[in-house]
C-alpha cells in the first residue's frame, strides 16, 4: 500500500512498493513554470513528465536532486523552433511517485522505466538532452534504443564506469548525502549555480519532497554512483562508453565553465571517450548551468537541431 503525505482530501490507490506522492497543490504558483503536467503508470506507481510543442522530439533527462523544473527555461526557445519537447520526473522526483526505500533506486531500473515512456509516447528521430544523471540514463537509452533516438546533446554528466576520476567537490557532497536523512535540496541547488536564483527557485526545487521520507532518490543517486570498477552499473557504463564511442550520430556537447563538480576537463575526457567534438564552454555558469544559462543553452540547441 502506498505511503501518501498529503492532506485528508488524498485519494491513494494501491501501488506495489510504499511511496509517497507529492500534493498537487505543492507544486502551485512556482515561478516560471506554466507546464501542465503527463502522467503514465509503471509498476503501480504514477510519473509524470512534460510535453510541449509539436514536431521532432526533444527528451530532457534531468539528474540529481533536480526535476523537469530544471528545464523551464531550456525548453521554450527549443519548442518554439518547432520541437517536441518532453521532460519526464524521473522515480522519486518532482510529480512523480517517491519509493520511501533507497534500496529500490538502482540504475538498471531508471533506464528501464524511462525506456517506458520512449515506447509508450512512440517517440522516434528523438534528440536526447542529458545533464547530471541524466547522463547515464539518457545516453544508455540512446545506445539501447537507437531506433528511437538520433542526436545527443550532452551538458555536465558522465559514464561512469568506475575508473572515472571523482572531485574532492563530488566526494564531498556523496559524504553529506548519506550521512544526511533529510536532505536540503533547495539548498544544494542553490549552491550548485553561479548566481543565486533567489528564494523562490529554490523552493521550486524543494517542492516535490514534503517529508524526509520522500527524499529518499535524491539520497539514493550519489550513492548509487560506481566508484569501483566491480561496483554495480561500472560494467553498463563501459558498454556504454565502448558503444558511444563507434556511434555516429551527432553529439553537441555544452560545458559550464565554473562547475567544481564537474569541471571543463571532465566534460573534454568524455568528449574524447565516446569520440565527440570537444565541448562547447557555457561562460558564467556552474554545475546547474540551466540555472545561470537556460535560455542561452535552448537557443544553442535550437540552432543546432
């Protein structure tokens, strides 16, 4: 039975794993962000995602802790150069439903559900647009479905195949994400962007998660990152990296150039793994470069498509 943290007036219907699902009225009046939301089941839990505009799609795959609100800014100058622009809550994120257990989040899983919605909503020609973790999902989409998906666009991720090299930065914040039950999600997207987005946005941010419990995939992403090369998801991310890298589809890489995450030499290393032109440097902007650079990131996009 589902664990739902809303008021009285919830209706919940069964689900197969205890979740909780975000009250509508959390999510209203945040600022800039006029999208109506799509909902799908999958395995008795609801997710949801964003579609806008009509034409070819455009996949928007978020990462950690964020949620389709990431892309708010991305996606107008993209839809109105005539694109489909879709952007799904990953498990655990913004509308979607929200496992309480952090051993249900895994990667095998995300890229299985996320293939879902390629399938259902029968997207094909799809330019997938990657950030954070989104990096790993989308791109081992891209390598398993090439069916359905033929240009890559690739912002401040990585295929983790644990021989990857991690920052001090990123050490940091996997020891504050576990030790740190009821994680301060506004905050560590505030901290992540060059200028401040204010109150506001941060709030957006913290909005889908009204209880510590509901933060349990934010907490689950860091940790399920493979730092070993035995780890779990170490040996999809090397066929990922192996197969990227005798693709040919067109890959636009956009780089902030002030993430301490994931700094520019960390996007060249990708872009040299998996045989891509180097990245394109986003000027004044840090690790959530949608944040300091949305409208600048679609309009690149847009011309590039």
């Amino acid at each position: 039975m589902g664990t739902w943290r809303g008021g009285p007036a919830d209706i919940s219907p069964r689900v197969s794993v205890e979740a909780v699902r975000t009250p509508d009225q959390r999510f209203e009046g945040l600022p800039d962000f006029p999208f109506e939301p799509h909902y799908r089941e999958v395995d008795g839990l609801r997710l949801a995602h964003l579609d806008e505009g009509d034409g070819q799609p455009v996949v928007f795959f978020h990462g950690e802790p964020t949620w389709s609100y990431l892309w708010r800014k991305v996606i107008p100058p993209v839809r109105d150069a005539g694109y489909r622009c879709v952007a799904p809550d990953l498990p655990g994120f913004g509308r979607s439903d929200k496992p309480t257990d952090i051993d249900w989040y895994s990667y095998d899983r995300h890229v299985e559900m996320t293939a879902g919605l390629l399938t259902e909503l029968d997207l094909r020609d799809a330019t997938v647009v990657v950030h954070d973790w989104g990096g790993p999902i989308g791109l081992r989409l891209a390598v398993e479905h090439p069916d359905r998906i033929s240009r890559l666009v690739i912002m401040d991720t990585g295929l983790f195949t644990g021989h990857q090299k991690m920052t001090d930065a990123w050490k940091a914040f996997r020891d504050f994400v576990e030790r740190t039950e009821d994680l301060p999600v506004g905050m560590l997207v505030r901290r992540a962007c060059l200028t401040d987005p204010g109150d506001e946005v941060a709030a957006a941010y913290e909005a889908p998660y009204p209880d510590a419990a509901s933060k349990s995939g934010a907490r689950a992403f860091p940790l399920m990152l493979p730092t070993e090369p035995d780890a779990p998801a170490a040996a999809a991310g090397r066929r990922v990296v192996d197969a990227l890298h005798d693709d040919d589809r067109p890959i636009l890489a956009l780089w902030a150039d002030s993430d301490p995450i994931m700094p520019p030499e960390v996007g060249v290393r990708l872009c040299e793994a998996i045989g891509a032109p180097p990245p394109r440097l986003i000027e004044n902007a840090s690790h959530f470069l949608q944040e300091d650079a949305g409208e600048r990131i679609g309009a690149l996009i847009a011309e590039w498509l």
